[in-house]
C-alpha cells in the first residue's frame, strides 16, 4: 500500500506520515528532508546561475547520508533554503527517481511532501492533504523547536512560513496542490492523537472502497 501525504510547511503531515507509517508498519520518507539536503549544501552561495548549478549537482550526488544532520536539516532557515532550490526543475527530476524508488518498494511506503500525490506517486492507493491555518501551523513548528532547546522568534517564523508557502504556491513544476483524488484532513482545531486516528480513519475507508467492501462506520 502507498500512502501519499502532502500539505503546506508546518501542516503536521510529517508527524500525521510518520504516524500512520508506525501503524501500518510501512516505511516512511519525509521528501521536504531531499530539498533540504540540497539546500543546505548551497547555503551561503548567493541567488543566480552558480546558485542553481550547485543546487542542480547536490541534488544529483544526494544519497541517504546527506539525510542525518536533522538538526541543520530541520532548522527553519534550512527551509527557505528548501523552498528555493525546490523551483529549480533539475533539482526536482534528479529527486524524483529516489523518492519513487522508495515508493514503489515492495509492500509499499508512506511518503510526505507537496507533490506525492500529483507527481510522485499519482497511483498511491490513498492520498491524504492536511491543511492548518498558518497561526496554528506557526505555533506548532515554534512549539518543536522550542522542544528542543532552540530560542524562537514566532514573528520571523510566521514570515518564513508565508514565504515558504507563497514560493511553493508559485512554484511551476511543483504541483503543489491537492490531487483530485485525495481526502482533505484540516488540523487546525486538533491535536496530533485525534487527526492521526482521523487519518487512519481515512486510510482504513479507503481500503474497504478498493477492496470493494463496505465502508468501516
Ligand atoms: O516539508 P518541508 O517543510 O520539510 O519542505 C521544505 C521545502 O521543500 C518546501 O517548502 C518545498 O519548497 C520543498 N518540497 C518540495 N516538494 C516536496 C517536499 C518539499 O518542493 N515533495
């Protein structure tokens, strides 16, 4: 089974995939930790052509251990970085061969991201979008990051998150919106334990329709 989980930054799809992963004893890829690597190996470098042609060859060399650094690979900067690297169409096509492998693994995958269920993987037997409003999805990432011992400024973090989602909204290879097919989960109003089994809820209907059964009530 492939589960494909998309949504905008800070929706709580990482969390929701990992979640439903653990379920369902599936493994599970967070694609947005690809751009990541690849933005991270062009901080510093200036926008412009030599922007994008380190960007086009880091997406081109990345491998599984360009993914263990969470901590620089989850920083709020790193995702801006992310989301510029992300327009780059190269940098996309030379991610799209790891992430499908990873998808098409037999058994299947759960795999998050912005463009899982319209790109990646537009066969995945259920496709989920989880939306939240930007303040719930702000104070979320600010409530993670603090977790964690960092210092955070939710102003700066509310703008980086519009940013991101602004570029991403823009983004022209990205299509990073939600499939037709995919069952919309708004978390706003809940914590991660009710849209998990809310998402599980949504999965489990799923199977029952494909198998052709009834639905579960
Ligand atoms: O999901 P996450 O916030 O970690 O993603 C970081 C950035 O990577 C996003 O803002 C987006 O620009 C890009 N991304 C993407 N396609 C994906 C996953 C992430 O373009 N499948």
């Amino acid at each position: 089974m492939i589960i494909a989980v998309d949504g905008p930054a800070a929706s709580g799809k990482g969390t929701l995939a990992a979640g439903l992963a653990r379920h369902y004893g599936l493994p599970h890829l967070d694609t947005g930790l690809l751009y990541r690597a690849v933005g991270l190996a062009v901080a510093g470098k200036e926008d412009g052509p030599a922007f994008e042609t380190a960007a086009i060859a880091a997406a081109e060399s990345l491998d599984a251990s360009h993914l263990t650094d969470l901590e620089a690979l989850t920083a709020a900067d790193t995702g801006v970085l992310a989301s510029k690297v992300a327009v780059i169409a190269q940098v996309r096509a030379a991610l799209f061969d790891f992430q499908r492998s990873f998808a098409t693994q037999p058994g299947g995958a759960v795999l998050d991201g912005r463009d899982i269920g319209t790109r990646i993987c537009p066969d995945a037997d259920v496709k989920l979008f989880i939306q939240a409003d930007s303040k719930a999805r702000m104070e979320r990432r600010a409530q993670q990051l603090e977790a964690r011992g960092e210092t955070v400024d939710r102003y700066k973090l509310f703008h980086q998150i519009e940013e991101r989602d602004a570029r991403d909204m823009l983004n022209p290879h990205g299509g990073f919106y939600q499939a037709e097919d995919a069952h919309l989960l708004d978390t706003t109003q809940m914590g991660i334990e009710a849209a998990l089994r809310a998402a599980i809820a949504i999965v489990e209907k799923a199977k029952a329709l494909k198998a052709g059964g009834q639905e579960p009530s």
